[in-house]
C-alpha cells in the first residue's frame, strides 16, 4: 500500500459523515410535530414556516392564572432543553396590550398544567411565567418597555427552569430567579400566541426559534 492510499485512508476516517452532520443539525431546527390549541381558543390557531420564520396565529383569553387558551406549535421535548428565538411582532394596531408570544416548556395539553414561559406582550412587557402544580395560580416577574425585535430564551435543567431575553442575541438578561417546576422527563416545548381577547386572534412572528437539547 503507498503512503497516498494511506493519507486517504485517515483523511476518510477523520473526516465526519454528511449523515452524522444532517442529524446534529435537525436536532436544533424548528420542524414542529404537534400544532395544536389548548383550551379550545376561538378562531382556531394556526401557524406557518418560511425560511427563517414562523408566522403563529392564536386565540384564546390568556397565559395566566389557573388555565390557559392559546395556540401552541410544539415538539416533545424529553428532559433537558433550551430554547431560543428572536420575536419580531406580536399583534398589529388595535391588538389588545396583553396579547402574548411566548417560548413555552409545557407537562402536558391540559388547560391547567404545569410549564415555564417567558412571553412578551403586544405592549412590550417580558414575562416569565411558572405554574408549579396542575390547575395552580400562575407566578408570573415582570421587565416592562421592552421594544421589538426582541430574544427569548428559555432553559430547563431538571426541574429548574430560567429564562432571559437579549437585543442583540449575545448578551442576555435573566429575568427574575430560577424556578423550580415539578414536571415529568417528557414535556411539550415550542412557540405559544395567546391574544387575551378570545374570538380576536392575535398574530406574532419568531424568528430563528431554535430547540437545543
């Protein structure tokens, strides 16, 4: 065997596969399974990608309190995740104040389950909102004047779940604590649209929404 057959030889075995690459790289994309609403929202949500975007359409009368209504676009997520996108709108004029976008770690569709959110409001107020036990009042900490675009993130490590926004996607700002929420390995986590005007639907744009886990 000459010494070029042998330089090939390691090159093929150093070099990693196209294969290895796609999967690495669809792990982190954003091909939501599961599209649906919770809590029956008028009119039925709805959502669509192009390129870097998600256009997401919802309902419902809100993301707060002891149940929730909203559109949901999610993937199941089993244990550790972060997730991650830049929110370009939400709402035009007219919209109501409170209408939200928000990345959301869900335990499950019911109304009232436990999840960790971090949303932000037609009116520009970043929440980051936990509900700790089924059909449990909501804890929400708040960061107001917020303008758009805007990143949210939004991280769970066990049962611990933090959240953050950035201008610029680099440099990012905690909101609030860690909190913790009791939730199963297996979760739903993805993009949620409420427009705290049910019958009124609310449309937001994400951008570069991500799923790491």
């Amino acid at each position: 065997m000459t010494t070029q057959n042998l330089r090939q030889i390691r090159r093929a075995f150093h070099r990693p596969s196209l294969a290895a690459i796609l999967i690495s790289a669809l792990a982190l994309t954003a091909s939501a399974k599961n599209k649906g609403d919770i809590g029956s929202p008028r009119p039925e949500g709805k959502s669509a990608q192009q390129g870097d975007n998600w256009t997401v359409t919802g309902g419902g009368s809100d993301i707060f309190g002891v149940s929730d209504q909203f559109h949901f676009v999610s993937n199941p997520a089993s244990g550790n995740c972060t997730l991650t996108a830049k929110i370009v709108s939400v709402g035009e004029a007219g919209c109501h104040d409170w209408a939200k976008a928000a990345l959301m770690i869900r335990a499950d569709e019911s109304v009232g389950a436990p999840h960790a959110s971090i949303s932000i409001s037609h009116a520009g107020t970043i929440a980051f909102l936990t509900r700790t036990n089924p059909g449990g009042d909501t804890r929400s900490e708040k960061v107001p004047q917020i303008t758009f675009p805007i990143f949210l993130k939004i991280e769970r490590k066990g049962n611990d779940f933090t959240s953050s926004y950035s201008q610029d996607g680099k440099t990012w700002t905690m909101v609030g604590k860690t909190m913790t929420v009791p939730m199963k390995t297996a979760s739903l986590a993805g993009m949620a649209v409420t427009s705290h005007s049910d019958g009124n639907p609310c449309t937001a744009v994400f951008s570069n929404f991500m799923m790491k886990r």
